[in-house]
C-alpha cells in the first residue's frame, strides 16, 4: 500500500473531499501513484488527514467515477489504468496553477502567476467606464458586435500604434478574445497547409506550445541572450520548410530576453527569403524597468511585402477579465482571419471593446502602466538582489524588463520532485520543463514577482535555498 | 467592362469608400465579377453612385492592396485570381449578416437574426447585478478563474438542470465562453482519434458545420418531421464508423423539428450499440409556444453509461453578451475536457459567470424568458398566419418553437440570386443553401421572427412575395 504525500488546505474554499480527490488525481497523473497501486483504506485516510470517512468515501467515489481507481470487494481501491486519456505530465504545473483560478494567493508564496494581482486592476476606472458606457449605448452592447472588432476602437488602437512606429488603419486590425484565440486565428490562415511547421524558441510560451501541438510540426531553437544565433536559424530554413516563426521579441517568456536589433532585421531579411511569416506576441513591452521602452518587431515590417503577425494582449497590461487582444494580419491573409474569428467566437464582448476604447482616448492606459510599472520595478529590484545573494540560485539571463526571472539551480536537482515539494512548503512556482517542447528535465525554475510582497519574496527565496539545499 | 449593381447606403455609418470596397469585393466573391472582368473607371463610378473621386480611388486602392483587383497603367482595373484565399460561398450571407454586427436593424427588415432583438435584453438586471457584484467580490472576477468554472455557479447551475431531469453535481459542469467553444472542445474530446466521422441533419446549423468542417469527416441525413429516420440511420452505423452524432432534438435549428420521444431512445440505444456520442445543442427548449416545454435528450441519459454530451447556451435566453454555455461531458471525458477549455482560453468572464449565478439565484431567469416568450408568441403566431396566405411560400414543418420558419419557395429560381436581390429591397433573410452541408440551392429561405415587429413582418413577407412573383 502507497503512503499519500499529500496535505489538505483547512483554510482553502474547495470542499475536503474535491481537495483529496484533486490530490490523489495529480499523484496518479503525476506517476507517484502508479497502476496497481493500492489506495489506503477509508479508515486509514479518515485518520490520516483527520476528515471524515463520508468525506473519504466520497473523493474515492468520485475518483472511481472518473475512471482513476477501481473498488475491488473485499480488497480494496487500485489504481487503473487511464483510457482515453493523455495529459501531457509538463502541463500539470500549469494546469494546477489555474484549476482554481488564482486561489493560490491567500495560503502560498506565489511565484508562478503570469499577470499583475488582482488588487491594481484598475477596478474603479472599469466600474465608471463600465456605468457611462451602459447609459450611452444601452443594451446594443450585448448584441453581436462587428466580427472584425468595433470600429471606433480600432480607430483609437491605430492611433495608439502610431506612438510604437506601428502605422496601420483601423481596417487593418483584428479584435479577438485573447492571446490563445489569435493563435488559434493564426493556425487557421494557413489550413491549407496540409503540412504546417512552427519555429520557436526553446524554451517557450506553453500555451502557445500547447496550441501549436497537435496541430503543427514543432521546431526548436535554443535562444540566445539577444535572440537566436542567425547562423544555425539559416541552417535550418535551408534544410526544411519552416511555415512560421512564433515568438515573444521582446521579455521573452520564460527568459527575459530582448532581442537585438540585428538579429530582428535579420529574422524579417529571412522570412523574406525563405517565406515565412513571423507571428510576434508582444505580451511585455510596456513593462520595461531600465532604458528604453523597446520597439515592436512590427515596427520594422515593410509596408507591401508584410511578414510579421503581430499579436498583443490587453489582459496583462490591464487585466485577464478584460478578454481582449489586437491581431494585425498582412493584408492579404486580413479576410481569412476575420472569418476564423467569425467561425471560433463570433464577436469579443462589445462591452468590454467600448470600456477598452475609452480607457485609452480617455489616456487612463499611460497613467495605470507607469502606476503598476512602479510597483513591479520595486518588487524586480528587490528579487534580482536577493537571487544575487542566494547560494543555490542563479539568474541565467538579467532582464531588463517582463515578469518573470528565469533562473538555474546550481545543484543536479530532478525539477518535477522538486517542484511538487515546493508546493507542499506553500511556494509555488513553475519548472522549467513546463517551458520546453521536449519537457526535457532542466534544474531551471521561472520565478515570477508580479505577485509576492516584498516580504514574501525575501522570505520565499529563502525557503526554496533551504529546500534544495535539502534535497 | 461589367455594370455594377451596387447601391451605397447614404444612411449607413460606414464610410463610402469601405461600402464601396466591401460591396465589389462581395461580388467578386459570389462571382458576379470574375478574374479578368474590368472594374468601371475612377470617374465613371464617381458619377455612377455620386460620391468623390477620392473616395473612388480610396476603394480600389483598398481592393488592390487586399489582392482582389490589379491595376493596369492606362488601362483600368481588372479582377485578379484570388491567392491564398478559399470562401465558401455558402458562408458568404451568414458572414454579411455579422460583419457590422446587427446593424441592419436600422435599414432593413430582419428575418435573418438567430437572436432577440437587444430592447428586451435584460439590461437594467444586468446593470444592478454587475454593482453589486464589483461591491461584492471588487477586482477578484477579473483574475483568472477556476478553468472549469466559477464553484458556486455551477452549483446554481447543477440545480437549475434538476427541473428538467439532468441530475449532475457541480463536477460535471463545465462553463465555456459560448456553443461555438463547446464545440471546439467537443473535436479536442477526441483529438485521438485520426479519422473523426460526425453524422449532421441536412439542413443543420451552419456554424456547427463550419466547425466540424476541415477538422471531421461530415456525413448527413435527411431530417424528418420527428427526427431521423432510424432504420436509415442504422444502415449508415452498420456501414460506416460514426463517432459523432450533432443534433438540435428541441426546435432544430432552421427547421423547427422537435423529436419524438421514440426516436429519441432509439438514438440513445443506437448510441450505445454502435459506441458514438451524441452532442445535443440545446438552445431552443425553452422557446416553446404550444403544448409543454420539450424534456432534452440528455435526460433520458443513463448513469454510468453515459451516451449525451450536452450544450447549452446563455446567448439565446438572457443574451450574446454574457457570452456563457454549460458543457456536460460524460465523466471519463471530463477531464479531458477542462484541459482542452484551459488550452482555449483558460477562463470565461468571472464577472460575467457571477451575474448568471445571480440571475438564476435570484430567480430573474423564469419571469425573464417569460415576457420574452410572450412577445415571441405573438409574432410567431403572426407570421405563421401571413405564411399561411402567402401565395408563393409555403411552411416546410409548422414548429411550436425556437426562432424560424423554415420556408418553401413555390417557385424554382436560384436561391442565392433571390438572396442578393432580397438584400437590394432591405430584406435580410438567410437562403437554405446556408444549412446544407452540400451548399444544395434548393429554393428555401430561413425567416426568423425575433427582431421584425409586426407591421414589419407582415410588409416583409409581402415584399418577399412580390420579388418572387417579379424573379
């Protein structure tokens, strides 16, 4: 019989028996608990975690409902054999993540959150927004909207984009649900393609990983500190077809990376050449804390002989629930993606574009950013001197800008262990494997400072020391 | 040199120059224009619709950068070969009666909308409860939310289906951001699967084709007044391996079609026997006008051997704007199926999924659909009295639900001709062609009766009546 490594969270919100039934899931995903293996008894697990045998029985009810375990009389609960089911391990760390929203915050030191927390979403400014706008259009608001986006925030966005050296019209922009729909948009300009190959860096942005896979042939290619070696990327296109290129040019995620403006002009001289497209996600711009901020690739694009696809996304630099990201599409791929968009969601909340117009002509947007970059430049300093210090902890690349610090384990660590021992110490956080198409085992770890306190940061970096130096 | 049969909206809020661009580009779609045909001078068409030249040139500019024209120095503009650029001409009217949103409300008489009109949106709810709401829970609804959605809506929810005969805890939600979501989570379901075969009425909902289509094998059958005919159906399922059945049961959408509750078990047998699913999209029920509400299939599901996949959508009974469906999966797909909802857009609306717990907590849904369906009642009523006297339309099955009457032309003439003319005269209706997964011109049109008002409905199928009596 297995012993459960698993602690409950008497101060969460999720009932006793979905936590137990979460947990002893993830051991099963997670291959702690393998095939075979037989569960402790109800009696046993009602004293271990002191809950009731009712809420014991029913997270083993619920378990051999979805096909996880099976009752044998007299014996005892096993667990099966999964069908139908593939749940790819790297993606568990994320999913856990989210699996509750970001409920994470109240009980652990959190590391692992993509955006800003909650408390500077800039709530009193959607609330008025929100009123004026549902007293001056009404209900239309909630009828379907223009597939393309309504027209007046594309207008406002195109001029928001000249200040960036991105000069496009109004007609030349695509409103979408976020930045995994955009994805979604992209794979569906190139349907056609019966065969369909993505470059990325390795590591990556999972999601996008996680969109591309099933979908595409997957190419890799390590990222260097200014982008990736121009060299081996031609190596590359002379030996294959690449269709498109996916990346973040500037803070990349996980890394931090910005790349040179060498290497951009090069990568557009290429897409040229060997035609592909450049599918740019621009997630982190605004968020530079030194120098300058830095430029779009798509500001070096060439009017008539387009080659980048530029994404960006408002649920970072205003908030996830705003649901809104910008798409411009080279022209004459510009109808097809409108029609993806008709085919995957038919509009993006007409309310939320409005809110979103007059958050930006009202000039809310600088005001927020500059208040929230403040904030994190504080909480970046603050981490990159502790991780200087730390003995165990070392920055692969410093950013200038972005979330997130990338950072390796200067001990040969297997990162999945010790990423499920972190979570039980209430840090959480995200290994590296999660960012690389191979899930290849890296002791590298992303640390994300959007979220802690300065005090959670100090005392979170800390813990991690001591638990590698543990392990 | 073509004429054009154009005419510009002078009332529109569409600039001229896009009216004029959109307009041509439609014609070379459909195929009024065809690769080669020369475009009218700049001066000519200037003249023609009596707008500036400028505004002329600014459309064929906008045509030739957009690949659907190319300029010849000295001789004119001519249509070009369309590259890179597939548009089913079925989708074509579906798309026009999106691309500005419902703005033909204003201009024409609308027997194309699949939506109540916005007047009766529940809008002064909708504003109470989004207050108290931000009051309540503040910046929280717009973080990142439980994937699998909100707990306590879902608990609403689990209640709400008691009425109806689901009986499914809040486990077995799943909260989705529309139909057309659900639907990619129903193809992710069973991404394992190579060859995907689903089986659709012919005519079906247009949108779910368009979904299934590039991604599945499509096989239809004909649908009869109470369902298919199932000693066909099993001749198809000994044939044949279907893994996918997709079927409106309550008010199938165009045609109106409730199933009788024999066909429905034996579908469910059939189900089980043959090893398919059945995706119900259950967006209708509650828009019954005689008789009692129709159970859906998913209540005759079997615990334990479930065969039902279920959808419902929020956009038809409170509106497009809440942008919210429910998702049952049969429970060793669930998870599955939450990580697909992850891998799409990690979250619905959190301030959105909380007015619906609200409203249906507070009982606003009942009284809600109530008023709706009264006034719906009494058009729909009206209407079948006017088809009834028509001379040239003739109701294919009387419904006693849903939104449409699916409608016979007397008359043989080209349907999607008819279409364009309709148009022309201020009808917006949608042709059959739209529905059949062949694009079949069969001469039937779809009349939906949610947005006209009586005077309306009753001038617009005169004026339909006098067009085909002219074509």
């Amino acid at each position: 019989m297995k012993r459960l490594s698993i602690e409950l969270n008497k101060n969460s919100e999720e009932k006793y028996y979905i936590q137990l039934y979460e947990d002893i899931k993830s051991e099963i995903l997670l291959g702690n608990l393998q095939v075979g293996d037989k569960l402790p008894s109800i009696r046993q697990s009602s004293i271990k975690f002191k809950i009731s045998m009712t809420t014991v029985l029913q997270a083993y009810s619920m378990l051999e409902k979805y096909g996880y375990i099976e009752k044998i009389p007299g014996k005892g609960c096993f667990v099966k054999k999964i069908e139908n089911f593939t749940l790819e391990k790297k993606v568990l760390p994320l999913l856990n993540t989210f699996k509750y929203g970001q409920y994470l915050e109240s009980s652990a030191i959190n590391f692992s959150n993509g955006t800003p927390p909650s408390k500077y979403f800039p709530l009193e400014i959607y609330k008025k927004l929100s009123k004026d706008i549902l007293e001056k259009y009404g209900a239309s608001v909630f009828e379907y909207q223009n597939v393309q986006g309504v027209q007046s925030l594309r207008e406002v966005l195109s001029e928001y984009l000249e200040k960036e050296d991105i000069f496009v019209t109004e007609n030349e922009i695509l409103i979408t649900s976020g930045t995994q729909q955009c994805l979604e948009i992209v794979l569906k300009l190139f349907s056609e393609n019966l065969e369909l190959t993505v470059l990325v860096s390795d590591p990556t942005y999972p999601n996008a990983l996680n969109i591309f896979q099933g979908n595409c042939n997957i190419r890799t290619i390590e990222l260097e500190e200014d982008g990736w070696n121009m060299e081996k990327l031609e190596e590359i296109l002379k030996h294959e077809k690449i269709d498109l290129v996916y990346e973040v040019i500037n803070f990349h995620n996980p890394t931090g990376v910005v790349w040179s403006d060498e290497k951009r002009k090069k990568l557009l001289h290429l897409a040229k050449k060997y035609n592909f497209y450049v599918v740019e996600d621009d997630s982190f711009s605004e968020f530079f804390y030194t120098g300058e901020k830095p430029k779009p690739l798509k500001s070096l694009d060439r009017i008539n002989s387009e080659r980048v696809i530029y994404i960006r996304t408002f649920s970072k630099t205003i908030m996830p629930g705003i649901g809104i990201a910008l798409m411009i599409i080279p022209p004459l791929l510009q109808e097809k993606g409108i029609l993806a968009k008709y085919g995957i969601d038919t509009t993006t909340s007409g309310l939320n574009q409005r809110i979103l117009e007059e958050f930006i002509r009202e000039n809310y947007f600088p005001e927020h950013i500059s208040k929230i970059k403040n904030i994190l430049k504080v909480k970046y300093e603050h981490m990159f001197k502790i991780l200087e210090n730390s003995k165990n902890l070392k920055i692969v690349i410093k950013p200038r800008g972005g979330f997130f610090f990338w950072v390796r384990i200067l001990k040969d660590i297997n990162i999945e262990n010790f990423y499920g021992k972190a979570i039980e110490e209430g840090i959480s956080l995200l290994p590296g494997s999660t960012f690389y198409n191979s899930g290849k085992m890296v002791p590298i770890i992303r640390l994300s400072f959007t979220v802690p306190t300065l005090t959670e940061i100090e005392k979170g970096i800390k813990k991690i020391d001591n638990l590698i130096d543990e392990f």
